[in-house]
C-alpha cells in the first residue's frame, strides 16, 4: 500500500466518522425531546410518591405553611384535612367523638332539632342535629362551611382560596 492509498482510508474511516458523530447528534437531540415530552406529560397525571397519615395535630400544622391547596370533608363521622406539598400528600384524620342523648324513656324527646357542638382534639367545634327516624333518633352532622374554612385557614395560615370542600383523588 503506498502512501496515497493510506491518506485515502484515513480519509474514508475521517468520513465515516464524521456521519456517525451526526447520526449520534440526532439521536441525541431525539432522546432529549422524548424524555422533556414524557416529564412534561408525566405532571399532568402526576403520581404522588408519597402518602402520609398524620395524628399529630400540631406537626400536620407545621408541615401547611407551604401546601398548594387544601381538602376537608366530613365521611363516615370522621373529619378528615388533606393538603397537597409538592409531590406529597399529608392527610389528617378525626373520629368525631360519640354524642349519646340520654333521655328517660317515659319522656318524649321534645327538641328534635336542638344543636349539639362537639369540639374536636384539634379545637375544629362541629355541630350536630338530632333528627326523628323510625322512632330512633340519629344524627346529622352540619357542615358551616365558611366557619370550617375561616378555622383551617386560621389554624393552617393558609389563605382561603386555597381551601376546597371535597377529597383529592391519589
């Protein structure tokens, strides 16, 4: 092999070089797009990593001051907070304490619709009504809605806006 046929191969293996190091390029540039996509859909449905259950009213406080929204509800005579921070979601849950009214069986219960306050471990008072069913008597949870706000965003330091009736889907 002489001297020009070499300068010829390196020549050859230079541009063969070159294409792969553009095909690279664009592979590259395709990968990059593809994985931006897939963030940017993956917050869409956004997948909470974690879940936590706090009992601890005062540490569910301390971890609100930079929660994005907040959800309360009453369900199965349990109130239950749940804020979202970030990738997390910490949820906060109450039994409303048992309320039995006693009443001699020989006297009728003559106001049914006397409201009874409850006051929960957290401070949160919820009202209860009694209500004639069946010759039994149940009871009925009242939802103030704007004293239930006004107490969250007060306890929480969380503004208003932020605070939704209802659950957060996870």
């Amino acid at each position: 092999m002489n001297q020009l046929e070499k300068v010829e191969i390196m020549d050859l293996l230079i541009n063969i070089l070159k294409d792969h190091e553009k095909s690279l390029d664009t592979l590259i540039n395709r990968m990059e797009n593809l994985l931006y996509k897939n963030i940017k859909n993956s917050k869409k449905g956004k997948i909470y990593s974690q879940i936590m259950v706090l009992n601890d009213w005062d540490q569910f406080c301390q971890l609100s001051r930079s929660s994005e929204m907040v959800f309360y509800n009453i369900i199965d005579k349990t109130f239950s907070i749940v804020l979202k921070v970030n990738d997390c979601i910490f949820e906060y849950n109450e039994k409303i304490p048992e309320f039995i009214l006693e009443e001699p069986q020989s006297k009728k219960v003559t106001k049914l619709n006397d409201f009874r306050k409850l006051k929960l471990k957290n401070g949160l008072e919820i009202q209860l009504k009694f209500l004639p069913i069946e010759n039994d008597m149940k009871r009925k949870f009242l939802s103030n809605d704007d004293y239930i706000i006004n107490w969250i965003s007060t306890q929480l330091d969380i503004p208003k806006k932020l605070i939704f009736y209802g659950h957060l889907k996870y």
